[in-house]
C-alpha cells in the first residue's frame, strides 16, 4: 500500500548502524553485505606486480612449487594465535599418535613417530591485513636410526589468506582468517590434522571445487603473464558429458600465441573483465571448431595448464612460477572465500 | 514352556512394537514400549518376531534373577534361557537393566563356570551399561565368589566396555579397590589397564607409586605396569622420578575378546535401523564405513571441553591439558540444576555445533550474549547445510534420510532458541533456486518459517521469487504448504516484535524510526506477496476450500497485527481473495472471512482511537487508503449478507456492482436477495434446515418466511450452529437498530 508508512532509510545503513538490531537472529550480518551468494564479480583487478623479487626470497617458497596440492576452503580458526605454533606443534603429534594407537593415553611433547612442525610462511600474504600463513608439516623418523638421522617428509599443508580483506575486516578479534587450505600427502594425514584444526580450533573445512568459470579466469589470467623462460604449452582439457565412456579432449595453445591473442582481447591493463575472459574463451572456442568441427562451448573444462600453475576442477592446483605464486593464491583466496560465506 | 510360549503369541499378533525395535530410547525409558505408540507403525512378520523375542528376553532375565543355586547344567530351562540372552545379545545388544541381573548371577558363583563365562561374552551392551551394575559387581569380585577366570574375563570385560558405562563417578570412587587387586599376578596386567582407563591426577598418590615401584621390582620390567607408571608421571612428573622408557610399541595385551565386534555389529545395525540421531557418547569412534570423502559425513560432533587454553598455562611453560581446570567440563553437565549451579563458569565446547543436540547447553546460549559463539555457530552450520545438500551437490541424494534429520534437528534448535539461524537463511536463499520443491519438503519449509526478520529485505529475489515459481507449478497440497508456512514466518516476526518492543522499553536503544519502519516495510511485503500468490492460486485451482481455508488463516494473523502484536499495520486482504472468500459455496470460509472482517474492524477502531486521543505521540497513521478499502469490503459485505443490494452499492472497482439489465439477462427471479444469509449458497443448507425445523410439514421450501422475528430466530440457529464468526460480524458491523429500514453497515468513520 503506497503511503502506508514512511520510507525506509537506507536499509543497508540500517543494518551497518544497528549490528544485532532488527534482526530475529544473532549472526554476522556481514557476508550477506556482498549479496552476491556465490555468483562471480564481473571484473578483477590483477595482483600487482610480483612481489616475489622485492620482498621475498624465491628459494623460501620454492618446495611450495611443482606439487599437487589439493584445495580446501576454512571458515575463521577460533582462538588461533601464531605466537603458539610450537605448541600446537606439539598438541598435534600427540593427537595424531593418539589417533594412530586409539585409547591409549599419549603424553604431551615426548619424541614420537611422526614429528610435527607447525611455522608460519611471513612472505605469503597479499596485504597488510592479511594473517601469515601456517605451514604444517608430518615427518617421519624411522625407529631405528637415531634422533639427528634423517627426517622424511611425508605430508604438509598450510593455511593462507591472500588479499582476504573481504573475509577479514569482518571478523571479531577472536577469529583468524585463514581460508585457504592446500595439502599434499596421504588424505589419512589431511584427515587426522584437519580433525584437529576442526575441534581445536572450531573451523570448518571443505573440499574448494574450482567452476569452469574459474577455470576460463584462470586461463585468461595466467597466459597475459610475462614469463622469462621459453614458456611451456598452455593446455586445457575438456571432458565430454553423457558419454559412455569418459572423453576428454586436450587442446594445447603454443603460449605466445595465447599471448597474442589475449593482449587484441584486453582492454585496460591490470584489470581483467568477465567479457574479456569470455571473449578469450570463445576465440579458442572457434579456433578448435574450424579445424574439429567440435564445438568445445558444449564440453566442460575440467583442467588449466600454464607455465604459470595448472589448476583442476576437483581443486586441485600445481603451482610452477614462484613470482606468480602469490597472484594465483590472490584468486585461490577469492574463491575460498565465497564458499566460506 | 515351548507351548506356553507359542500360546502367548498369537493372543496379541497385532501388538507390534516399533520399526525401532532397535531405538535405544525405547531401552532407556524402560524397556517397554508403550503399545498405543507402536500401533501407527507398519506392521511386518519381523517385528512381531521381534516382539516376542523381547518377551522371551524379559522371561530370561526374571529367570536368572531368582535362579537357585547348583542348577545343573543340562538343565533344559536354565539352557533355553541362556540361548535367548546370547542370540539377542548378538543381535541387538542388551538393555541397560539387563546387566546388573547377568552381573550378579555370573559373578555370584551360583552356576558353572562355563554358564558364567557364556553370560559375560553376551554382555553386549545396545546402549550404555548403568554405573551401578558395574559397582555391584566389583563387590562380588571383592568376595571372590567367582573363579579366577571368570574374574579375568570380568575386568577384560569391563576394559572393553568402559566407554559404554554411563557414569564413572562412583566407579572411581572404587580406584583403591581395584588397585588392591594389583597384587594378584594374573590380574594385574588387567587391573593396570583398568587402573589406566581410570586414573585422573587426583589418583595419582605417593603410596600408589611406591606399590607400583615395589610390583616393579618384584615382577620385572613389565608393560603394563609401566604403563601405568608412565601416566602417573604424565600427570604428576615431580612424584615420578624414575626415567620410562619413551617409546613403547604396546602396553597392554587386548583384552576386547569376542565383545569389540559384538558391539561395533550391534552398533552398526541399530544406526541402520533408527533414523534419529543418536547422542554420541563415543565421539571419536564414529563408523568409517561409508565410502565418502574425508569431512563430507554429516556429523554433528560431541560435546567436549574446549582444550584450547594454552593462554592461561603459558606461565606453566608446558602445554598442560590435564589439569583441573576452573571452568566446568560440558561432558559433566547432564541436568538442568548442574547447568544452573555451574552457569558462571561453564564453557561452550570445543565445537559450537554440539550444542544442537544439548537442550542444556542451548538453554546457556539463550543467556549469553557473546556474538562469538553464534559466528562459530554460523561457520559450521552454513558450511554443512551447503555440503550436505541433497539436491545442491551431485552424488548426495542417497544420503536424502540424514540430511533430512540434520534439517529437523536444525529446525528444532530454531524453535527451542525461538529464533532463526542467519547460516539457515543464507542456505534457504542460495539453495531455493534449486529446489524441486519435493526433496526434504516439509523440512525446508518448516526453515522457511524461521528466517530472520532483517531489515533490509533480500527476499524478493531470493525468496519470494523462487517460491512462487514452485508455488505456481505444484499441486495443491505442496501451495497449502507453503501458505501455512508463510503464516508461521509472519508470527515468528511479529512475537520477535512484540519480544523486542518489550526489552527495548526497558532500556533506551536507539531510536526506533529505522527498525520500525523498516519491519513494518518488510512484513507488509510478505503479506502483499501472500496475497498476490493467494490470488493466482485460488484461480489456478479454482476456488477450494481447502486452500481458502489456508489463505483465511493467514488473514487471521493480519487482521489483528495491530492489537495483538502492536504493529502499526493493517492491510487488507486483495479482492482476488476476498471476494472468493464472500461467494464461497461454504459456510466455514464465509464464516472464517467474517470473524476476519470483523477483527479489522476491531483493530482499525483502536487504531482511530489512539489516533485521536493521542496520547502518546504516534510515528504511524494507517492511511486513509487502509481505511477506504476496508469501508469498500464492508460494504459489500453487509450488501451481500444483510441488505441484500450489493449489486448497486458495491463501490469495489472489482466488486459485484452490477446494472439491473444486466442481472435480468441472467433470469434469476430474486436476484437481489440471491447472497443474503438465507441464499447465499454457503448458508442455504442452513436455511433449509431451520425450515424443517420450524415448519416441519412445510414440504414447499418457502425461504421467503425467514423474515421478522423468524429472521431473528434463524440468526440464533445460525449461531447455535457454530457460525462464531458470522455471529460477532453481525453484532459488531451490522446497526440492528435501524433493522426496519435497511439496516446501515455501521462503517468506521474516516
């Protein structure tokens, strides 16, 4: 009924003004304030340069590059403090032991099977805001040699937060964003070290799925990136759907000529839009068809792979270029984000 | 005893007791089940098995609780009876109250050992074992009735079984007892593990540990004592000086015999069979055998202490996780008036999602204000809604039954706490667009019911937009649904306003003008957006009552917002409804639309009051448009019922104005008077029936003789009928006064 009551002041500055007010439930009344439920931003600003060569030393990033590490997204860790990391470290290689030899008393902080180093990666942030990132590693000592023999590295992960200001300007105090996960090593260990982070620390984690949206993001982001070495193929595959049996179609591009392709597409340098990213696709797109006659629009890209990194839709990421590393967890960051709220 | 037994049988074939046979709670309550209950579950040949199964179980139980000394062994009853515990033990585990009678015989040396060793491998427990059996049974180890073996095969028991024991208190208070069993060589490995499984730090004593240094150097380095020790210096390092070996590949030798995959069969097949949530006293030990991804099981995890405390202990130096600390464990908190003696120092668990299945720990959230807990709360709920989705992620639908009990569960918690979740909400926005509207139906509906009430309204398009397109396109049943459901959002916002009016009378919050203004935008267009749906749908489906009834009973919610809920808002419901409502062929919808009527008449008068006594300074006026239209429908109305000359004075633009030619054409005879309350199709039933009451021999059906006093005597039938709402429509709207010359719909003034 027009006329019925007064307009409404600014709905969303209600909201900002009057946090728990006006509302049937406690909750964050952030999260919402994107209001976009998943969906992608229509553009993104490229990471700036890489920081790499500035700030950081490549080689303390190197054992990050050229595995597979697959992708979880991590709601805000609960009372997480780095100043506490040997004691989580501790913590930990009791509850795993305590998991491996279940009912039986564990003692804290003696030598055990598996050590486990839990330190932080202080190169390994976007911005300012952004928390350090939490490296975790399992390694094994065989029982036989003794203590200063050699140790094997046998699983790790870590927690990053890229340019997470999204998620992080709206947390309390108490809470650490972290909401970027990677793990390479036996999904037993992912298993045993996320149940801890879980309980511990009452977060949550979650399987990061890349879209092939994403994907076709990524592919545009990664082949406008300048690297010095004679750059590998860029290669996507697709997979068939409603087949019988699984068909997948690899497509590789010689990467200068993705280059020049991508450089006619983009518009304003630094800034990469959804129109751009599909203008770039259907070019490829085209290109496939002239010479297949298959129209690759129907099929779903399910792997990226540049010189850059190499990304699968199960979330799974290899990362290949150290100054680009912070670039691509910049994205990685972004989409664990938006499965988080 | 076989005749006996086939005998029973088929006196009560048709008592059948639960699919639930296996519900543990059945167990706890008492073991019987309530038959009355059970009547409206299926009925299988399996379940009347089951049933007499119990009843032979309850027989054994009796038997072996007066059982006499020195029964021989071939004896042919003590052998049946012994049969029907092991087969059922195996198959469904024992009731709580069956251990302490099978303790007691089996430890009493009263029967052979080979009886006592059978009964204690079938002490399989279905749910948990009480405290007390176990304390009984410890003094009758204390008396050494039993045997050496029988004694062993107890404490292997009870290594086995010590999870299951539903409380420790009492049995810890036994600590010095079992020690003293420590001396006997063959128990001791055992004792040291029971020892283990007991030992807190307050167990841990200087003379303790001399005995255990003394047994040490007696028997040799053995595992199990050191073990032992090596907790004791765990706990209380400055007492334990001796160096331990650090690693050890086995302390203890298994003691879980034949009971380990008793239980977890047992275990496994009462999940299966009972779809409810079961309490889970084991946190840790939770089935594996699904062949899903680490993470992606739907498990609400246990309630335990939150260990991360490291702050406090940094002075200590060492990371100490066993000290008692200040704060009360929630794994203790098991009644009401531990929560209300504890509430100052209790502390949520580790995992916020535990809370909803605790009442208790529920309770403690509705007094705490800390916005942390409900962001913790939010994380793990949104994350798991989204996961666990049935029709969001592909390959989840075959887990369809547990999400739905997720979505119940959630869904109770809402109603405990009497408010909406934002993690729910976020869920219903993003996953309604996907919605085939059958999958979990009535669990998402009913969490539609719950969305919080926010001031600024994203529900057009993430709500409204997506329901009405499942609204439209399904079928009757699935369109009440979602009407009842919009009903229950409308009161759930309006008892948070008349909640939040109240507590902000007692403090000075900020001004109201924003929140009030922006509730009272968002509910009017939930009830604009009900009475647009109302409007297509009485037209797709054409006019039932069964949806009109579910359209009204919205409508009695919005009539009275204004004295009920003190919501400066009344909107009157569309003509596409109310006109329907008017011309129904029935009288329980005619009837239902004039209590309506007459409640916006009720509250539009008290609003016109307080407008014009203005006693306090009113930031709303209805406006004269609410006003108008509710004029415009009484009119109508008293034209319909009453003065019979609808036709002319509807004033509606959709009304029944209607030119006198046209209505000729029709060749109704009396068309004037065809809706008055004796025409009216909706009331002709009546009319016809108040006839043959009050002219029993008139055959003619002369309804022209309902008029003067025996129109009077016809209301009063009408009334005596049960037409409440019709009668107060009358009473209130209707000048009776004047009834000689057409009666005047006594309008409210504008």
């Amino acid at each position: 009924a027009p006329g019925l009551v007064p307009a409404m002041e600014s709905a969303d500055g209600a909201v900002r003004t009057l946090p728990s007010i006006g509302r049937l439930s406690r909750g964050p009344t952030f999260g919402r304030a994107h209001g976009r439920f998943g969906l992608s931003p229509s553009g993104r600003l490229l990471p700036p340069a890489p920081r790499s060569q500035e700030n950081a030393d490549p080689q303390r990033t190197a054992f990050l590059l050229r595995k597979q590490w697959t992708l979880y997204s991590v709601t805000p860790l609960y009372r997480f403090s780095d100043t506490h990391l040997r004691d989580y470290a501790r913590l930990l290689s009791a509850f795993i032991a305590a998991e491996k030899q279940k009912g039986l008393a564990v003692e804290v902080g003696v030598e055990l099977d598996i050590k486990v180093s839990v330190s932080s990666l202080p190169d390994m942030k976007g911005s300012d805001q952004d928390q350090a990132a939490i490296l975790v590693q399992l390694s094994s000592r065989s029982a036989a040699s003794s203590k200063n023999s050699e140790e094997k590295l046998i699983w790790s992960g870590w927690f990053c937060c890229v340019s997470g200001d999204d998620l992080s300007e709206n947390v309390p105090e108490d809470f650490t964003c972290l909401p970027l996960f990677l793990a390479n090593g036996g999904e037993s260990y992912t298993s045993i070290v996320g149940s801890w982070f879980q309980k511990t620390f009452d977060c949550c984690f979650r399987r990061l799925a890349i879209s092939p949206l994403n994907l076709t993001w990524m592919a545009a982001m990664w082949t406008g990136c300048k690297v010095d070495k004679t750059a590998s193929a860029m290669e996507l595959v697709f997979s068939v759907p409603c087949l019988p049996q699984p068909l997948n179609i690899s497509y590789a591009i010689h990467p200068e000529d993705a280059k020049a392709l991508w450089d006619t597409v983009q518009k304003t340098p630094g800034e990469i839009t959804q129109e751009e990213v599909d203008v770039f696709m259907d070019c490829l797109y085209s290109h496939f068809h002239r010479h297949f006659k298959i129209h690759l629009s129907a099929t779903k890209l399910v792997k990226v792979s540049t010189a850059i990194a190499s990304a699968h839709c199960d979330g799974i990421i290899k990362f290949l270029q150290s100054q680009y590393l912070t670039g691509v967890l910049m994205l990685l960051t972004e989409l664990a984000i938006s499965q988080i709220q | 005893m076989q005749r006996r037994q086939s005998s029973k049988t088929p006196k009560q074939p048709l008592q059948i007791h639960h699919k639930n046979q296996t519900d543990l709670s059945a167990w706890r309550k008492g073991g019987r089940i309530d038959p009355e209950k059970s009547v409206q579950n299926h009925q299988s040949p399996t379940n009347q098995k089951s049933d007499s199964k119990q009843d032979s179980l309850e027989q054994a139980l009796s038997y072996f609780e007066k059982v006499q000394d020195h029964v021989s062994l071939k004896n042919n009853v003590l052998q049946k009876h012994l049969t029907t515990v092991e087969s059922i033990a195996l198959q469904r585990g024992l009731p709580p109250e069956g251990f302490d009678v099978l303790l007691n015989v089996a430890l009493s040396g009263k029967l052979a050992d080979t009886v006592n060793t059978r009964l204690l491998k079938s002490l399989v427990p279905a749910s948990v074992i009480p405290e007390t059996s176990v304390v009984s049974s410890v003094s009758w180890l204390c008396v050494s009735k039993c045997s050496g073996n029988i004694q062993l095969l107890f404490l292997r028991w009870l290594i086995t079984v010590f999870d299951f024991i539903d409380h420790k208190e009492q049995l810890h208070a036994l600590y010095g007892f079992f020690f003293s069993f420590l001396q006997d060589e063959k128990m001791c490995p055992y004792v040291c593990h029971l020892l283990y499984l007991l030992t807190r730090k307050e167990s841990v004593k200087p003379f303790r540990i001399r005995r255990l240094l003394d047994l040490q150097a007696k028997m040799g380095m053995q595992s199990h004592l050191q073990a032992l020790l090596s907790l004791y210096k765990l706990f209380c390092p400055e007492l334990v000086t001796i160096t331990l070996p650090g690693k050890m590949k086995t302390y203890f030798k298994n003691s879980e015999g034949p009971w380990k995959a008793a239980i977890n069969a047992v275990r496994r097949r009462n999940q299966e069979n009972s779809p409810v949530l079961q309490p889970l006293f084991l946190g840790t030990a939770q089935p594996q055998s699904r062949k899903r991804k680490w993470n992606t099981q739907l498990i609400i995890p246990a309630s335990s202490t939150n260990k991360n405390n490291l702050e406090e202990d940094r002075e200590k130096n060492r990371v100490d996780l066993y000290s008692t600390n200040e704060s009360f464990p929630v794994e203790q908190l098991q009644t009401f008036s531990q929560l209300l003696q504890n509430i100052h120092h209790l502390e949520f668990p580790s995992q916020m999602g535990s809370v909803l299945t605790n009442p208790l720990l529920l309770h403690y959230m509705n007094c705490t204000k800390d916005e942390s807990i409900y962001l913790r709360l939010y994380y793990w709920m949104g994350q798991t809604l989204q996961e666990e989705c049935t029709w969001c992620v592909a390959d989840n639908n075959q887990y369809e039954e547990e999400f739905k009990d997720f979505l119940e569960t959630v869904y109770k918690t809402e109603c405990f706490l009497q408010e909406g979740f934002s993690s729910c909400e976020e869920f219903l926005y993003k996953s309604l667009p996907l919605w085939d509207g059958f999958c979990c139906r009535s669990q998402i509906l009913r969490l539609v019911s719950w969305i919080p009430l926010s001031s600024f309204s994203e529900m057009k398009s993430h709500l409204y937009d997506p329901l009405a397109q499942l609204f439209f396109t399904s079928s009757l049943y699935f369109k009440c649904s979602v009407l009842e459901s919009l009903k229950e959002l409308l009161q759930n916002w309006l008892n948070w306003h008349v909640i939040h009016l109240d507590s902000e009378s007692d403090s000075q919050v900020h001004s109201l003008n924003t929140t009030l203004s922006g509730l009272v935008n968002v509910v009017a267009e939930l009830i604009h957006f009900v009475g647009w749906i109302s409007t297509v749908a009485l037209r797709l489906e054409n006019n039932p009552t069964f949806l009109l009834y579910f359209i009204l009973d919205f409508y009695e919610t919005v009539c009275d917002m204004y004295l009920r809920y003190n919501l400066p808002l009344l909107i009157m419901p569309p003509a596409g409804v109310f006109y329907p409502a008017l011309l129904s062929m029935d009288s329980v919808s005619l009837n239902q639309l004039c209590y309506i009527m007459y409640r916006y008449r009720t509250n539009l008068v008290a609003a016109k009051e307080n407008e014009l006594s203005k006693t306090k300074i009113l930031q709303f006026k209805f406006s004269s448009q609410t006003y108008q239209e509710y004029n415009q429908y009484i009119i109508a109305m008293v034209g319909c019922l009453w003065t019979s000359s609808v036709f002319q004075k509807d004033i509606h633009p959709q009304g029944l104005r209607m030119d006198d030619e046209l209505l000729k054409k029709t060749t109704v005879q009396e068309f004037k008077t065809s809706f008055n309350i004796v025409y009216h199709p909706a009331m002709m039933g009546y009319a016809v029936l108040f006839l043959q009451q009050a002219w029993p021999d008139d055959t003619t059906f002369n309804f022209s003789l309902i008029k003067g006093k025996k129109w009077n005597w016809y209301l009063e039938y009408l009334y005596a009928q049960g037409l409440k709402g019709l009668k107060v429509f009358i009473e209130s709207s209707i000048n009776r006064v004047s009834q000689a010359s057409h009666s005047k719909a006594g309008n409210v003034q504008v």
